[in-house]
C-alpha cells in the first residue's frame, strides 16, 4: 500500500515559486530521501502533507486519505520533526512533551521517557535556555513519541553532534523495523545514502529523478583514477568520460559506459595504479545539478 | 481541552498583570473622589472655564462631577482604554504568536483541526479577560464603598456600566484577531493593539469635538460612552448593536480566514 501519493502537486506563494507537479509515491515500510539544495521546495512538500499550506493545484495523499479532508485524521498517525526549532516561552521540556502527548489517543508516557533517556535529554529545564541542538532534541522526541506509523522529518540531524546524529539514525531505524514509513528530507547526502531505500532529487521545486539508491549508484557511474609516470590525459577523451582532471602523477575522471572499453584504453598503457570506486550520491548528484 | 488549558495557563501571568495595573490605577483615581467632592461648587466652575470642545474630547460636557457616577465615568474610560489594550492584545497574538515562534509547525502538526484549535484558543482568551472584567467589577464596588462619602448613587446605572465590559472587551479581541489574519505577518502585537485602542479612542474623542457623527459610529468608545450610559441610565442601543454586529462579523471572518491560511515559516 502507498502511504503517500502526491499528484502533480503544486505550490506558488503569490507569483514565487513552491513546487511544481510533484508526483511520487512512498510505499509502506519504506525509508525514502527527499533531497535537494536549500530553497528547492523541501519543506513546502511537507507542510503541504500537514496541511500547513494548501496547494494551489494537484492533491496529496496520505495512509490512501487526502491529506486535507482527513487532515486531523491522519496526523493522529504522522510524526513530524520541522527544520525550525520552536518553543512556547518558560515551558519546561516536560511540559512541552507531555502537551504534545496529550493530542494523541494513546498512553505515551512511558515511549517519551525511554526516548528522553535514549537522546540524553535533560526534561527539567526551560525550553528558553537549551542550545539549538538540545532543542532539536526535543523536536525529535516531541515527533516520536506517540509511535506514529509515517514519520516526516525536514532536515532532522541540522545542529546535532555527530553522536546524537548516530542515536538518531539507530533510532530511526528502530522505527523503521516496527513498521513506520519514513519520509527524510535532507540536503546532506551522506546520511540519505547511509539510511534510505529510494530517493527523490528535487531542484527548483520540480522532482528531476526518483530512483532506488542501489541502481543510482550502480547503474550510473564509475569513479576511475589511473596513476602512471607519463600519461596524456588526452587519450582518455572518449565517449562516456566526464570531469576528466590531470592530477599530479595522474588523471581522474568518471565514466559510464561499456566498462571492456575503458579497461583496454587503461590497460594499453604502462600504468603505476588504478582505482575504480563507485561514486557517492554526492558526486552523482553534483553531477545532476549541473 | 488541553489546547485550552496550555494556552490559559501561558496568558494567566498577563491576565493577573493587567488586572494589578487596572486595580490599582482605579483605586488610585477613585480615592480622589472625597477631595473632589467637598469642593464641588469649585470643581464644577472651574470645569466651565474649560473650553467646551476639550470638554467635548473627553466627553465631559454636561456631567456633574459632584456625583459619585459622574465621577466614576470619567475613571472608567480611563479603565476603558486600559481594557481595550489588554482585549486587542490578546486578539492580535492568539494566532499570531504561534507562526512568530514557530510553534504553528508544532500545533498544527497535531491531529486536530483548525475551528477547534481557534475556539479553544478564543475561549482562553475569553476567560481571561473575564477575569480581569470579574476584578474591575469587584474593585469597582469596593472602591465606590470605600470613598464614596455617604453619597447615594443608582446601582442600576453603575451595572450596567459595568456590564457593558463584555461586550467592549470581545469587540477589540475580535477585531484584533481579524486584522491578524488579514495582515501576512504580525510581527510585534504592541503596535497593532495601541493603534487599534488608540485610533478607535481619538477618533471618538475627535468625534465628539468636531461633532461629525460618522466618525463616533465604528469606535466603541462611543457605543459603550461611560458619560451617555450614566447620564440616561441606558445603552445607545443602535450603537451597541454596531458592537455586536462588528463582533459577529469578525468572528465569523476569522474562522473562514485561519482555515483557509497558509502558514508561512518565519523568514
């Protein structure tokens, strides 16, 4: 079953542009990327699932319920950690989780010790007064704490330590395992690679590829480096080689191809080195925004 | 329920503020009243030499400020402006607060729809300013007890003085709050809510003196004039209905607005 169908979904504020004609599905079960630049219609993709903001056009849907019909219906189900910390004046930590708690039909008492335990947070102290990192610590627990079966996060590891990143992720995961669908917003393409099944790249508020992150990266291309005491780099200038860039005591390039091809025009030569790696979605993804 | 409580308990501190500020600013203006009054002759001749259109301003022309009411009139306008504040306060940042602190992506996220989020959130407004409007009616008796020298005043009169607080404290909150929604962002409330409850008050005031009666009809410190309502014992009825009408208007205004809004994140 989908858990999200959005359909030519699209957003203007006034004459600016949000999205447009955003069209995916996010299957049961799965951890998805949504990832892209600053600016390229990330977050407003997920408030429209809130109903934050309305469309201007095209319509998405959530567990198979529009999300603006349903809307209360379905976020008794939908976690949601927002990029902005937030915080209601000289409310404690506990206060704060505790409210949040009180809008969910269950009992979350005990689910919102164990994640305050588990992110080391102090549920004491003043919202006011805590770092923004500590802040998005409640975030996270405030977006978890009901176990709820989709969870939205924009950009959720902003501002925390690369430790908290690494409890976050496990947590994720964890969450993931129980059967939540997660939907991840990010620009930092390490951590989609490390956590997600599928990715969505979006850029200028328009989808430009939605692709399993294994073929993404396999069936695209290869990072080649060949070290040799005399090599002209011009020899490499064929079909399906990119980025070629002499370096000291050699040429790097990528290359998407028939592989025979490029190992015999390695191989002809006498070489010191090579190097044939798969590229990390951010070199591919450079690669798609060029 | 618990949106209600959360956003009671957050205004309680304001509610108990402006309710010492009001309490103490009538106590301190009632306890002039004996001084006032012994000296009555005297106060009243120098009230004539008084141009008549600054008179006029202050809605002060033909009022015996001899008489325990006519001097509490003048107390409670000043008791008026203060309530005009505090109600269009709380109407220009009841929704506005949540997306000037971000916390809209936290409420909003949550399973319930917008209607019930304003109503709990009027409500809490609503109680709180009753509260305040419970400690001026308090105060008002006891302050009257206390200084009023054994004169008589009519407790009808003063009732429905104080009765009209109601009504003049929703019609700035309501106004507040629909001008927050028409706006694109309130980004502080003070400005707004001076300028509602001071704009409404001078254009009365300015009303009065140049005695242009179109200007008086959408301030309701003319619908609710303290100096009208003592002088015949009775609302201005048609006026008061202004009031109700307005209230009406805008509550509606602000349903249909909040939930069809788009909540922007703060640049």
């Amino acid at each position: 079953m989908s858990i999200i169908e959005i359909n030519k979904l699209t957003k203007y504020y006034g004459k600016s542009r949000g999205i447009v004609d955003v069209s995916f599905n996010v299957e049961e079960g799965e951890i998805f990327g949504f990832i892209g630049p600053n600016g390229a219609g990330k977050s407003t993709t997920i408030r429209l699932f809130l109903s934050l903001i309305y469309p201007s056009s095209g319509s998405a849907k959530i567990f198979g319920k529009d999300c603006i019909q349903y809307g209360p219906e379905i976020r008794q189900d939908i976690g949601y950690l927002p990029s902005e910390v937030f915080y209601y004046e000289g409310m404690k930590v506990l206060d704060l989780l505790e409210y949040s708690a009180s809008f969910y039909n269950k009992d979350c008492t005990k689910r919102l010790h164990e994640l305050a335990d588990i992110m080391e947070l102090d549920l004491k102290r003043k919202i006011d007064d805590l770092s923004y990192g500590n802040k998005k610590k409640v975030g996270i627990v405030q977006g978890l704490l009901h176990q709820p079966k989709l969870l939205l996060l924009d950009e959720p590891t902003s501002g925390l330590d690369p430790l908290m990143q690494q409890k976050f992720f496990n947590l994720a995961r964890e969450e993931n395992k129980r059967g939540a669908t997660i939907f991840f917003s990010s620009h930092i393409l390490g951590e989609v690679q490390k956590m997600c099944s599928r990715v969505a790249i979006i850029k200028e508020g328009s989808i430009i590829n939605i692709q399993d992150i294994k073929t993404l990266q396999k069936d695209n291309y290869k990072k080649i480096r060949v070290q040799a005491d005399e090599l002209d780099e011009k020899r490499f200038e064929v079909d399906g080689v990119s980025k070629l860039v002499k370096e000291d005591g050699g040429v790097s390039f990528f290359f998407k191809g028939d592989i025979n091809a490029i190992m015999r025009l390695i191989g002809e030569k006498e070489i010191t080195d090579v190097t044939i790696e798969e590229p990390t979605l951010e070199e591919i993804f450079i690669h798609y925004y060029e | 329920m618990n949106i209600y409580q959360h956003e009671f308990k957050m205004n309680l501190k304001s509610v108990v503020i402006w309710s010492v500020s009001i309490t103490i600013l009538l106590l301190a203006f009632m306890s002039l009243y004996s001084s006032f009054a012994a000296d009555a002759e005297l106060l009243n001749q120098m009230m004539d030499k008084f141009p008549k259109e600054l008179l006029m301003a202050f809605g002060m022309t033909d009022m015996d400020m001899s008489t325990v009411l006519g001097f509490y009139a003048i107390v409670f306008l000043l008791c008026q402006i203060c309530l005009a504040i505090q109600a269009a306060n709380y109407g220009f940042s009841l929704v506005s607060i949540e997306e000037r602190e971000l916390t809209a992506d936290f409420l909003l996220a949550k399973p319930v729809g917008r209607p019930m989020i304003l109503t709990n959130k009027l409500l809490s407004a609503i109680s709180g300013l009753t509260i305040t409007n419970i400690v001026v009616w308090i105060i008002t008796f006891f302050g009257i007890g206390i200084f009023r020298n054994g004169r008589e005043y009519d407790t009808r009169t003063l009732v429905l003085l104080l009765l009209s607080i109601v009504l003049f404290q929703l019609f700035f909150l309501s106004v507040g709050m629909v001008i927050s929604l028409l706006v694109k962002r309130v980004r502080s409330v003070t400005p707004y809510s001076m300028a509602l409850a001071f704009g409404m008050y001078v254009l009365n005031a300015f009303g009065n003196m140049i005695g242009e009666e179109s200007l008086e009809i959408i301030s309701p410190f003319k619908h609710f004039e303290p100096t009208y309502i003592v002088k015949h014992a009775a609302y201005n009825l048609p006026l008061v209905l202004i009031s109700l009408s307005v209230i009406i208007v805008s509550v509606a205004a602000s349903y249909v607005l909040y939930s069809k809004r788009n909540i922007l994140t703060p640049v």
